[in-house]
C-alpha cells in the first residue's frame, strides 16, 4: 500500500505543484491518477521514489515512512515506466531489460534469463532480443520499457503515461496486454494519464486532481462515472459519462443470434461474449451493417449480434439504473 499524508510540493520559485494531498494506493490494485495540465500528476508520482521530494507532509510504502529509506534501494524496488520507453539507445533489448538485475548483483546468466521470459510475457518475439532500440517500433519500445521495470519483480510499478505515444490501435493492444499481465502478477502500480478513457478502463481507483495539485475526487471507475463530487469532476468526464459508464454494465442478456449460413461475416470488430454494453455498442456501430460478429473466450465466431438488440439492452440498462437511484 502507497499512502499520502498531507503531502504538498512547493518549488523554490513558489509555485505550488501538490497541495495537501492525502490519497491511498491499495495494494495489487491501479490507482489511476489523472487531471489537466498542472494538477501535479508526475510531481506525485515522482515523489513515491523520491525523484522529487515533498516539501510537506509524509509518504509510506506499506507503513513506513520512505524517507527512512535509502533512496537508491528504495529505486531499485519500484519498476517505474515513462512515456518514451527511456530505453537505452547503445543497448540491445535484452541487455536494456537486464538492467536492473545485473545493478541488483545478479550474475550474466541469471538477468538474461529473466529479460528473455520477459520479452515473451510482454508479448514480443524473441528474435526481438537482439535489436536495439531504434530498430523498433514504438509500441515495441514500450513493451521493453515495461518488462525493464517488471525485470526485479518489484511489487511497486509507477507508470507516467506510458501509452500516450502510440497511436490509438496500438494503444489499446498495449492497455490490453497492460491489463493481461496485472491479472498474472497482481502488482501495486500508480498509472498516470491525462486520458479520462484510458483512466476508467485501467483502473481500479481514480484520483482525480485540479490545478495545483489538489484532490478532486478518489473513487472506482463507475462509482466515479456515477456520482461525480462537483461540477468540476463531472466536466472533465465529459458529457457523455453515461455511455462510458455501459463499460460496467455487462451484456449477458445480449440475444445472439446464429452464425449466418453461407454468408461472410466480417470479424474485424468482433465483440467478446459477455463482454461489456458498451463494447458491444462499440462493436455493432462499426462492423458493416450494424451486425457485429461474436467470439469465445478463443476468439471463435459463435454468433452475431445487432445493434438494435444492442439498443434494447441499453435501455433495459438505463431503466434499471433509474429504478435503484
């Protein structure tokens, strides 16, 4: 567990970055932490492995105090991610992997051991090891700069908008994996992002923070969509909280209908059985026709869906909704 208590940051110029700050972390758990431009996002972060230091106020890390700590032992046990990978240019992949390892004192043998299991969970190909980090892609990069921070098995993961970089297909492949290696490894990990999107669908806490670094609201993703504190929480939702809350409205009484015989079906947007409404709505107003194909856990076909039934489903959603306010 990662708490703030009472914590602000003012520079010597005197400009105020965190503003008496007391937030939670819990344990294996994403605390998203998000907001505008100035609202103290990375200063916070930054502040957890004493990067930066707070002016007031206490950090701790499962009850104790960080500043009772070595600075550079309390580093070396926290994975920390930023938005261009920050790989090193004159080492391979598996040597920018190792690297933590090795500082740690583990032997040759045993850190390259490690990068190469981990170039495999984070889902890029081993003929990647050798390359350096130019001759990759950026959502490649990114890959490496997560397994570089997973490489000591730290519990703690900081993250500073990570994924901002790529572009929006990549993105949501990297969000996926993300997620995928979370439910393996179950790590404490502070995300930050300015996306409010990105925020709901990784997180399991939000904190939402003002300009100068003040709390605005901490909460889950849909009591947070459900119940914003004030008009400026509510604003920076956006309007339309209410399709982005479907994210958390299952679609088990989506009707399925068969596969059609003899017909191509396009499965380029398909929607995942039992998924959430808004991925199915999501899915049925792109697939060609308004009828999206349905997959398994495997990724078969099994049936299609319709955006109509889709409709009908968010109604009975809504209805539902209004009746337990």
């Amino acid at each position: 567990m990662i708490e703030f208590r009472h914590v602000t940051k003012r520079f010597a110029d005197g400009t105020v970055a965190v503003d008496d700050l007391s937030l939670v972390a819990p344990s294996h758990q994403i605390t998203v932490l998000v907001g505008p431009s100035g609202c103290g996002k990375t200063t916070s972060l930054r502040m957890v492995n004493r990067m930066v230091d707070p002016s007031d106020g206490q950090i701790l890390v499962d009850d104790e105090d960080i500043h009772a700590l070595d600075a550079v032992r309390l580093r070396r046990g926290i994975g920390y991610v930023i938005q261009h990978a920050g790989l090193f240019p004159h080492k391979t992949v598996v040597d920018n992997i190792a690297t933590v390892p090795k500082l740690l004192g583990w032997s040759r043998q045993q850190a390259r051991q490690r990068a190469l299991e981990l170039i495999d969970q984070v889902g890029l190909e081993q003929q990647y090891a050798e390359r350096y980090p130019a001759q990759l892609s950026g959502g490649q990069q990114q890959r490496v700069g997560v397994a570089r921070a997973l490489a000591a098995d730290p519990p703690i993961m900081l993250m500073d908008e990570p994924f901002s970089a790529v572009d929006p297909v990549v993105r949501a492949q990297l969000q996926d994996e993300f997620l995928r290696l979370q439910r393996d490894l179950a790590k404490t990990i502070v995300f930050v992002t300015h996306d409010i999107d990105e925020a709901i669908k990784l997180g399991d806490n939000i904190v939402v923070l003002r300009v100068g670094g003040r709390l605005a609201q901490t909460d889950t993703p849909a009591g947070l969509l459900a119940n914003p504190t004030d008009d400026f929480v509510a604003g920076f939702i956006g309007r339309d909280r209410g399709y982005r809350a479907l994210s958390f409205v299952p679609g088990d009484d989506l009707r399925i209908q068969p596969l059609p015989d003899g017909v191509h079906v396009d499965t380029s947007y398909p929607y995942r059985r039992g998924g959430p409404l808004k991925a199915a709505l999501d899915a049925t107003l792109t697939a060609p026709g308004g009828r999206a194909v349905v997959v398994d856990e495997r990724g078969t076909a099994v049936g299609v869906i319709d955006h109509q039934d889709v409709l009908a489903a968010v109604r009975r959603a809504e209805t539902q909704r209004a009746e337990t306010a």
